[in-house]
C-alpha cells in the first residue's frame, strides 16, 4: 500500500480502535493521537513528490493523491497542530476532545491536503468540517451551543454551494470560468472558513472551548477553506481578484474595528484569524494560476494564529518573548508577501491599499499576543511551553519556502513592523474596559432570530395550520359523500327559505325583473 | 434450466414461507433454519442469474392463461437489481427479526407473512407483463397487511385500515390502466423503449392512462397526496418498516413507476407525450413537502417514515428527468436509499428494543450507551443527506448533473434544498445523541451484558451501513450497484 493511502486511513484505524476501546488510560489518547499526527509531517518532510491515482473512488474516474507542494504545506499544517495538541493531550488535567472526532477529523483534513479531482477534496473538506464541530461538541459547558449551531449551519450551506459548483463544472466543462459557479466557490470557501462577513460564530466560539479546541480553531476551519480553495478553483478573471480584494479590504476594515473593541485574548484572536482571512480572500483567486505560490505563505499565517493559545502556556521571560517576536515577525512578513503577489494583479489603486488588510491581521494578532496572560512559572512547567515551538517553527518554515519561490522586496515586508507597532500603540491606547464594546460574534445575532422566527412560523405551520386545513377539507370531502347530510342540509336550506320573509320579496323582484326584460 | 430459474427464486421464499406457517411456536432452529437457509439460496440463485444476464442469457418462464395474456417471469437487468435488493436486504432484515422477536409470540405467522411479502416483491420485480405485474402487486399489498397489524393493538388495527384502503384504492387504479390499456394495444408485455409509441392511440387517452398507472403505483411509491399510511403504519415493528421503507413495499411503487415510465411508454415517448415534466414536479414537491414534514417529528420513527416519502421520490425524479445520466442517479438510489433507510430502520429499532427510546427528544447521549448502533445511524443519516464517501453522494451527483445535462436546473435546486433539510432533521439527532449526557435511566433498559445489544440486532445495521460506506467510497469499481445501474442505462437509452 503507498504511504499517501496510508495517511487518511490511519486516522480512522486509531479512530476505530478507540471507539471500540472507549476504556484507556488517562493520557494514552494524546500519544497515540500525537504519534498519528506526526505521521503527515514526517512524509511531508522527508518524502519524494508522488501521485497515485484511484480511478475507482467515488465519481469522476480522475480522483488521486498527489504530494506536491500545496499538499505539503498543508499536511504541515494540520500534521503540526494535531501533533501540538496531542502533546498538550498528554498533560495531566487538561480536558480531552472527543478523541474519535480529533482522529476523523484528522483524517479529513489528510484527505483534503492529498486529494485531486472536486469530489474527493470535497469529502475532505465535509469530514474537516464536521469532525472539528464533533471537536467542537465535545467540549465540556455549554457556551460554544450557540457558535457552533451557527457553524454548521454556514457549513451545510457551503456544502451545498461546494456540491453545485462541482456538478456545473461536470456538467459544463469549458475552458473559460463560468462566472456563477466561482461566485458560489468563493462564496462557499468564505462561509467555511470565517472569512468576513461570516466570522461572528469564531469569535463566541474561541472564547469558551478549551485551548487545544482553540489552537484548531484559531487555524483549521480557514486552513480547510483556503487550501479546499487552492484545489478547486479555477483560474479567475481579473474582475474577480479585484472584487475580491476590495472585500477582503472590506473585512479586514470590519474586523480591526471589532478586534480592537474586544477585551479577553481569545476573542481577539477570532478577529484577528477574520482579519487573515480576508488577506488569504484577497489572494484565493490566484488559486488557479498560482496555487503553489499561495501555499506556503498561507502555512506561515495559519500556523503563526495557532501559536496565540498557546502562549499562554509560557511564562515571562525570553523564550516567551522570543516566540512573540518571531510568531509577529512571520505572520507580518507572511501576509505582507501575499499582499504584494495579489498586488502585482490589480489595478494601481487597489495595488495600494491590499497591503493595508495585511498591516490590519498583524495589527490585531500583535494585540492577541499582547492580551494573552503570562503563565506563571508554578502553574505550568517548561516542557509544556515548548508546545508552542512546533507551530511556530512550521510558521517559519513556511515564511522562509515562500520567500525562497518568491525573494522578498520592499513592497511584502514593510507591513510588519507597521502592523506590528499600530498593535502595540493600539494596546498601550485602548482603555481596560471590563467588557468589550462589541460583543463577540455580534454579527451573526440578527440572522439567528430571523432564521428562528422563520422556524417558528413554519413549525406552527405544519404542525398546526396545515393539520387543521387538511382535517377540514378531508371532513368536506367526506360530507360530499354523505346522502343523508345532504338531504339534511336541503331540508333545513328550504325551512330557512320558507321562514325568511324576504324570500317572497325576493321572488317578487325576480318575477318583476323578468315580466321587465320579457317586455323590453 | 433458464425458463426454471426465475421460478425456482420465487419458490426459494414461498415454500419456507408456507412450511412456516405450519410449524409450531417452538420449532424455534426449524424456523430459523428455513428463513436464512431461504435467503441463502435466494442469493446463490440469483448471483448466477446475473452472471448468466450480464452475458446475454435470457431467462424467462411464460405460462398461458387466457388467449393472448400470459404469466410472465423474466429476468432481466432491471429486474435483477430490484430483485437482489430484496434478497439480500430479506437476509438481513431476517437475521434482525429473529434478534427482535425473540420471545414474542406469533412468529410463524410472522416469518410465513415475512417470506410471502419477500415472494411478492421478487414476483413483482421479475415480472415480465403489466399483468403479473398486477397479481404480485395486490399479493403484496394482501401480504403486508398481516405484518403491519401484527401487534393487534388498536394503533396497529387502524394502521392497518388505512394501509389497506390505500394500496387497495392504488390497486384498483392500477387494474383499471391495465384494462384500459389492453383494451387498446392488445398487448401488456413489457418492452425496452416501450410498447405504445406508433400504435396511433390519442395522447390525451395516452396522458390520462399513464396518470392512471402512476397513480396507482404512486400509492405504494408514497407519493405526494397519497403518502398518508406509511408514516401511520410506523406503529409496526421494526423488522415490519424496515420491509416496507427499503424491501418490499415503497419500492416496488417506486419500481412500478420505473416499469410504466420505461418499459410500458417508453422514456423518449413519454417525455413526447409531455407526462414526465408534471411526474418531476410532483417528485419534487414530494421531496420537499415531505422533508419539512420530517422536521417537525418527535417521533424517531415517523421522523425516518417522512423521510422515506422524501427519498423515494428520487428516483421518481431521476426517472422523470428523462435522461441517461438521471436515470442512472434514480435508479441506483433505488438501492442505495434501501440500504441507507434499513441500517436507520433497524437502528431505531435497537434504540426502542434495547432503551425503549422512541422519541428523539429522548436520545440524549445515547451514543456512549449504544456506539456501534449510533455510529451506523451517523453513517447511515450522512448519507442521506448525500455527504461523500456515502452512497447518497452518488445518487445526488448523478441525478443532479443528469438534471443539468438535459437543462432541468431547477431540479438541482430541490437537491439542494433537500439536502438543506436532510441535515436539519438528521443532525440535531447526531448532536443530541453524541453530545448531551445521558439520563440517569432510560425508559425500558435491557441489559445484554457487556454487548450494547444482541448480535442479532447489531449485526445487521453495521453490515449494511459497511455496504453503503464501500460502495460510496469505491463507487466506480466493477460490480457495485453504480455499475450495475449503468448497465441498466445503457440498455434503455441504446439507440
């Protein structure tokens, strides 16, 4: 069996193993989950490029494995952070996931780095999705309900949108794009991956799961929709890229304003994974040209949002400090790379404010970093700060392969210390207020209590109106059958007549009406 | 040897059946013996008329009855795909019901109605004429009464009512098409492409004889007014639903609707004719009045049962689309909606049967009491909702680039809409029933030892939801139902 086939099933072989041993000892899950997850980086790493197609799997007789270069930065990725929290997992007293949906969710997100031909990245992408809610659920409390009912809502809907765009371009293959079907991509790709506007839930969410949820969440959701998006966009018109841009600029306007007027870290963080994302928006419809390009710089911002929970697992001093500096350093340098290649495309005037959405994302994380507590030395020991450095080290290598593709200039690292200083300034300035101006994950409120309202209408509908419609017309249908309701009916129909003194007069102007007509 | 063998599947169900019936409560292994010794050979019979159809045999058994109308059982590809679904989901649904039953009184009457049914269905599938058609499709409606009524308590009585006028009143409707048809064309006997094109019949009678026909197969089909007895038969048993969601009865509606649209019209002169727009429309009308029904269920079971009304109407759909590539997605649903329909069937039944949980509002946290149970009804709800690797991927992929390649978007959009609130009533379960915590007790525990249920119990729906997870998964692979269909295809559509 080749190696790339091996890597999403063994996933599901722990995963089964330990739903059918649901009894283990405490920590045992997190070292067969890390020894699992380190599996992807070691052949991300050390592994030749390969491709094996499956002619037989699923739909389309074009499905295969390939480990090429966006296979390999997100394999990183997911493989990384998975190997990150698993060695938390090993910790004693930290609340543990649900291990089987870590492990299908594991799986899924292999199955979407490796996976060519629409549907098969698609089922990753479904199980990416679905298995980080299970992660999601499991959580112990009850405050991540309303973010992730919010979620998977915007992930059935994305679904659908990513099911129709593969049928149209099955169906109608041609060369050219076909303008609606990459609207609902991209529009799918942002509903996934709380890329603004439909980032409110990551906000509520970040805020109340526990730090190994929150370090996925900070960088799987749009991991999952950007490298999804690198695999099944096709190459786009520059209308596209430009619209693109100016709401990228857009969302990272909204989410600077919100992060800033946030209080807790956690929350912040959300926005400042908003703000990454309205960047990686910006430079999605480059997927079809220059997928490869895109795939390392995206590693270097993810893997440096997933370092922020983590931080608060160091204490004061200059590890921590030398974590901050680098993890600020890369996701600026990173986004500040991206920016430019997106730049080079797009008329002069968008060419200048793109890098402005970039100098935001690292203006908020800096302010992430900055609001992140400072362990103290007793509570948390060394080894379990040094967690930290494995996303941080997959950031930097992913900043250091994207500059060896692309040599940086001027124009892709002068967002970083910018947006790293306005971060600075900005916390320094904002008040300490003790509850945020904006509450987290506003956004998404007054369509909850519509869609609820909508809910409502039509459970009272069927459950009530529509019955009572249907038992009325089934008792009229069966009364037209009944001959003695009917002679009934006639018979009180004629006693009604006879009693009414108008029925006379009635006659009357009949019988008058008509000697009238007959004589004209 | 090939005119005895279709007679010789439709006896492997109908002696046991009738031995059973005359076995004593306590013959217990006898019974046993019989109905999976049935099975078993219902299968081996039919795994070589397959090999013997994919190389062109033809098995056909014909025998007069009156000058000009014969009783006809022929096997061909379509046939043979209805035919092993019912076979190979009577071995399961069979193995489930000895688990289910276990104790309770009435089993040979029970297992002897059970094979009869199966006969019916197998009759009915391999039918070769409208004819004996008609005599298996009242056989099973006379067959499945006894089954829904099993329980004799006043619910099922009056399921069993309705049931009855219902299927009755389809039958009759189904008589009526065929009398009026042979009174037209003299001739009933199914053909590929149809035998009334080029017979110069008037449309309008041709239009109001194809409402008659699907409207008497529409009953069993459950669709859309004449939906109201499945979710009320859902007081049966188990085993009982599971053979009328995925076996035996709504398919062989769903089965009728096929057979009228291809073999009886004709495909290309039935869309001539201008019947099968109206006939999507009312499938997609179906799928989308019943999936909201579904919604608002408490009940586990009529939650499944509205789901049934949605799903079945796939294939109707698939079938109206009137194109290679829906059909193929229609009539593979035909399988795939079985298997994924029977594993939830008999998972509701291990939840009621094990937990008395009935309800969903009662199915929290009853993933950690029962895994393997709630982990194939996960499987299982996924594919419904069409979510790959499962099965109902397939089908939703082929029926809706089938609509798409004869320019029916529209009916991507009722997909779509479908699928919305496939997962609308399917994943609150999942949530509720991987997620909350469990109740200090449930309403009826029965305690299996260390085992969350019987074997016989859980056995069943993870070996169907296996089947509908490998042929998803592996679904271009030679010898799945995909492939199959396809074959299938390829004979009605052949210029």
């Amino acid at each position: 069996m080749s190696l790339l086939l091996a890597l999403p099933l063994l996933p599901l072989a722990a995963a089964l193993w330990f739903a059918a041993r649901p009894v283990r000892a405490p920590s045992t899950a997190g070292w067969i989950v890390a020894l699992v997850a380190a599996f992807p980086v070691m052949v991300a790493t050390l592994m030749a490029p390969d491709r094996i197609a499956l002619p037989d799997l699923l739909v389309m007789r074009d499905a295969a494995l390939v480990l090429d270069p966006v296979a390999r930065a997100a394999l990183l990725l997911f493989g990384g952070l998975w190997l990150a929290i698993a060695l938390l997992l090993t910790r004693p007293g930290v609340s543990d996931p649900p291990v089987v949906a870590l492990l299908v969710a594991l799986s899924g997100t292999i199955a979407l780095s490796l996976a060519e031909g629409g549907p098969m990245v698609y089922a990753g992408m479904l199980a990416a999705g679905y298995g980080l809610y299970a992660v999601m659920a499991g959580e112990r409390g009850a405050g991540w309900r309303s973010a992730g009912s919010a979620w998977v809502v915007l992930l059935v809907v994305s679904d659908l949108l990513v099911f129709e765009v593969l049928l149209s371009s099955t169906a109608h293959p041609t060369t050219d794009p076909y303008l609606p079907a990459l609207v609902m991509a991209l529009l799918a790709l942002v509903l996934r991956g709380a890329i603004p506007p439909a980032h409110g839930w990551l906000a509520a969410a970040l805020g109340t799961v526990s730090r190994p949820t929150a370090v996925l969440l900070a960088a799987v959701p749009l991991g999952a929709a950007v490298f999804g998006g690198l695999k099944i966009l096709p190459p786009t018109p520059p209308t596209i890229v430009l619209w693109c841009s100016l709401l990228g600029l857009g969302g990272a306007a909204w989410a600077t304003f919100a992060g800033l007027a946030q209080v807790e870290a956690r929350t912040t963080l959300a926005y400042a994974v908003a703000g990454t994302g309205a960047l990686l928006l910006a430079a999605l419809p480059l997927a079809g040209t220059a997928a490869e390009m895109l795939a390392w710089p995206s590693l270097a911002l993810l893997a440096s949002c997933a370092v922020i929970p983590l931080l608060a697992l160091q204490p004061a001093g200059r590890s921590r400090d030398f974590t901050v500096v680098v993890v600020l350093l890369v996701h600026g340098f990173a986004g500040g790379h991206t920016a430019a290649r997106v730049a080079a495309t797009l008329p002069p005037a968008a060419a200048l404010l793109l890098p402005f959405a970039a100098v935001a994302a690292t203006l908020l994380l800096t302010l992430a970093a900055r609001r992140t507590a400072v362990a103290t030395p007793e509570a948390e020991s060394p080894d379990w700060s040094r967690v930290a450095m494995i996303p941080l080290v997959l950031a930097a290598a992913g900043l250091l392969l994207a500059w060896l593709g692309d040599p940086p200039g001027f124009a892709s690292t002068w967002a970083a210390p910018v947006g790293i200083t306005f971060g600075l300034v900005a916390f320094r300035l904002l008040p300490g207020r003790t509850r945020p101006e904006v509450a987290p994950g506003d956004l998404l409120g007054p369509v909850q209590r519509l869609v609820s309202l909508m809910l409502r209408r039509t459970r009272i509908l069927c459950r009530r109106d529509l019955a009572r419609l249907r038992d009325r017309t089934s008792a009229w249908l069966r009364g037209c059958w009944d001959g003695q309701a009917w002679s009934r009916r006639i018979q009180r129909l004629d006693v009604v007549l006879r009693a009414w003194p108008a029925t006379s007069l009635l006659m009357l102007l009949v019988a008058m009406s008509a000697a009238f007509l007959l004589a004209k | 040897m090939n005119a005895w063998l279709p007679l010789m599947v439709l006896a492997s169900s109908l002696v046991p059946g009738m031995i059973i019936f005359m076995l004593p409560e306590k013959a217990v292994a006898l019974r046993t013996t019989l109905n999976l010794g049935g099975a078993v050979l219902k299968i081996v019979l039919l795994v070589l008329m397959m090999i013997g159809v994919f190389h062109g045999v033809e098995y056909e058994f014909r025998l007069p009855l009156v000058p000009g109308l014969d009783f006809v059982l022929h096997a061909d590809a379509l046939s043979l795909m209805f035919v092993n679904l019912s076979a190979v989901l009577w071995l399961a649904t069979t193995v489930y019901a000895i688990g289910y039953l276990e104790g309770s009184p009435h089993r040979s009457r029970f297992f002897g109605y059970f094979s009869l049914c199966v006969t019916a269905t197998v009759g009915l599938a391999m039918a070769g004429n409208l004819l004996t058609f008609l005599v298996f499709y009242e056989a099973l409606t006379l067959t499945t009464y006894p089954l829904v009524v099993h329980r004799g308590t006043e619910a099922a009585r009056k399921a069993g009512r309705s049931y009855l006028a219902h299927t009755l009143f389809g039958g009759v409707l189904l008589l009526a098409g065929t009398v009026w048809l042979y009174s037209l064309t003299g001739t009933l006997e199914f053909v590929d492409r149809g035998f009334i094109a080029g017979r110069g019949i008037d449309p309008d009678v041709l239009r109001m004889i194809f409402a008659v026909l699907i409207l008497g197969v529409g009953v069993k089909a459950a669709i859309l007014p004449l939906h109201g007895w499945l979710p009320q038969a859902m007081v049966a048993p188990a085993p009982v639903s599971a053979l009328l969601h995925a076996v035996a009865v709504v398919k062989a509606g769903a089965f009728g609707i096929v057979r009228i649209v291809f073999d009886v019209f004709g495909v290309e002169f039935a869309a001539s004719l201008g019947v099968t727009l109206p006939l999507a429309i009312l499938a997609a009308v179906t799928i989308i009045y019943a999936s909201t029904r579904a919604l608002f269920q408490d009940d586990l079971k009529r939650r499944l049962a509205f789901s049934t009304v949605s799903q079945v109407s796939y294939i109707t759909l698939g079938v109206a689309i009137a194109g290679p590539i829906a059909t193929i997605g229609g009539l593979v649903h035909l399988v795939h909606q079985g298997f994924m329909k029977i594993t939830l069937f008999f998972c509701a039944g291990n939840f009621a049967e094990t937990l008395g949980v009935h309800k969903v509002s009662e199915m929290r946290g009853i993933g950690r009491r029962m895994p393997w149970t709630m982990g194939a009804f996960t499987l299982a709800a996924f594919g419904m909702i069409g979510a790959p690797p499962m099965v109902g991927f397939i089908s939703k992929w082929y029926l809706g680039l089938g609509a798409l390649e004869v320019g029916q978007d529209w009916a991507v959009l009722v997909l779509a809409g479908s699928s919305l609130l496939n997962a609308a009533y399917f994943l609150p379960i999942l949530r509720t029933a991987w997620f909350d915590p469990p109740p200090e007790s449930w309403p009826e525990e029965r305690s299996f030892g260390r085992k969350e249920t019987a074997w016989a119990l859980l056995i069943p729906p993870v070996m169907t939801v296996a089947a509908t997870l490998s042929w998803g998964l592996f679904a271009s692979m030679p010898g799945t139902p995909l492939d199959w269909v396809q074959f299938i295809a390829a004979r009605k559509y052949a210029p």
